[in-house]
C-alpha cells in the first residue's frame, strides 16, 4: 500500500482550512486500502514562518516515511478521484508532479508554471519589477489580464510547477531528506525545479489530478509592498545558489 504525506500551510484562514482537510478526505476514502493519506498542518497564525518555514520542518521531520509528499496551501479543492488517478500514474525518473491547479475567478490553469528555466534577462527584468510598487502593481494587472487566455497543456515535463500545491515522489525525497529555504518567502518554484534538475530527476505536468484553486486567503492579507520585498529577496538568494 502506497502512502501520502500532505503538509498544508495555514495563516488565519480556518474555514479554508476545513474545506480543503474535507476534499482531501473525500478523495482519499475512495482509495481506502490502497493508499494511506496523512495530514499535516503547519499553522502559521500564531508565528508567521512563511510558507516552506512551517511546512520543511514537517517534511524534514517526517517525508522520509512517505511515498509521496506534498506541500500546499489551504484555498484549494481536490477532486474527488485525485488519489486514484494519482496511483495510475509512473513516477519512475519523476521528482515532481505537477496537478492541473485551476483558478475560475480568472479562468486560469495555474501549471504548466514554468515550461522552461528561466535565463539572467529574466531574473534583471524580474529585480526591476519587484524593485517598484507602482510596476509591481501594473505587472500584475497584465498578469490578471494575460491569464483570461490561459489555455490547457497536455501531460508534459515541465520545469516548474505552482507553488500553491507541490507534489514529490519518493525519489525526490530520497534525495533531499531535509531541506531548509534560504529566504521567508516566494521563489519556492525556482528552487524545488533547480532541487529536481540538479538531482537529475523530472518535474512532470499531469493533468489528470485536478485540483481547484479559490484564492489567495493568506497571501490576500499581505500588502503588495511587502510581498514584492519578499520576492526580490527571495529571487536574489535563489540566482546565487543556482545561476
């Protein structure tokens, strides 16, 4: 029998979390006897650790013991069958599933993230955007708008897959036992592809273990001021670990 460690990241978000805890019991009582799900909650309410900052000391503590793991945010949905479609899938050389994570507020498939790795342009135009309010807020309007036309990619490797909810096999952890973030938050999708390239693993899109996305809870409190700090600072440590 298979086994599955989720870690779910919460920050004042309560009745999220209750939603999401649900899905997953939904979908792991109809593979009841063929895969143990086990849940973890990081609560960040009390002491804001970011989000890998309460979620790795579980995943340290405890991956070793699983089949797969996964760390995710609370304002998501699973399917019902994600569980049995996840056991019809091959995992061998993978280190990194990646769900179909859908967004109906803005009609948005969140994965593929990042088809390809990014290159220096990307991480100077990146410094510029988060080195500015007013363009960070433009960024993302453009983004909101861009991604009305988001469309849909079949089963595919991928470089990167949405941070909202990451998914990694035994191999990955076999790999990476323990793991600490440089930084307090943002950039984890950059780091996990680097973590999975450099342990000559995959990171696989699979479109089969669907998931929904209602939004935003936790990071919807932060100012936009603060969370374009986070990610420069978080972009910054990541190029020069990895690039």
């Amino acid at each position: 029998m298979k086994n599955y460690l989720l870690i779910c990241v919460t920050y004042h978000s309560d009745e999220a979390l209750r939603q999401f805890v649900e899905s997953v019991n939904r979908a792991a009582e109809r593979v009841k006897g063929e895969m143990q799900v086990d849940i973890e909650i990081a609560d960040n309410g009390a002491d804001n650790r970011g989000f890998l900052g309460g979620a790795l000391p579980i995943y340290n503590a405890k991956a070793n013991a699983y089949d797969y793991v996964s760390i995710s945010n609370v304002d998501l949905q699973l399917a019902p069958d994600f569980f049995e479609q996840l056991l019809t899938i091959d995992t061998t050389h993978i280190g990194w599933l990646a769900p179909d994570i859908y967004t109906a507020k803005i009609n948005r498939h969140e994965n593929p993230c990042m088809l390809s790795r990014p290159t220096k342009s990307n991480f100077f135009i990146w410094n510029i955007i988060y080195s500015c309010t007013w363009i960070y807020r433009l960024y993302h309007a453009l983004y909101v708008l861009k991604s009305r036309q988001s469309r849909e990619y079949p089963a595919c490797e991928i470089y990167a897959g949405h941070g909202s909810f990451m998914l990694f096999t035994k191999a990955f952890v076999a790999q990476y036992p323990e793991l600490h973030f440089p930084t307090f938050m943002y950039g984890e999708e950059i780091w996990f592809a680097e973590l999975v390239r450099a342990a000559e693993l995959k990171t696989s899109y699979a479109p089969t273990l669907r998931i929904a996305n209602t939004g935003n809870i936790s990071t919807g409190l932060i100012n936009q001021k603060q969370k374009s700090a986070w990610s420069k600072e978080s972009l910054h440590a990541i190029k020069k670990i990895f690039f």
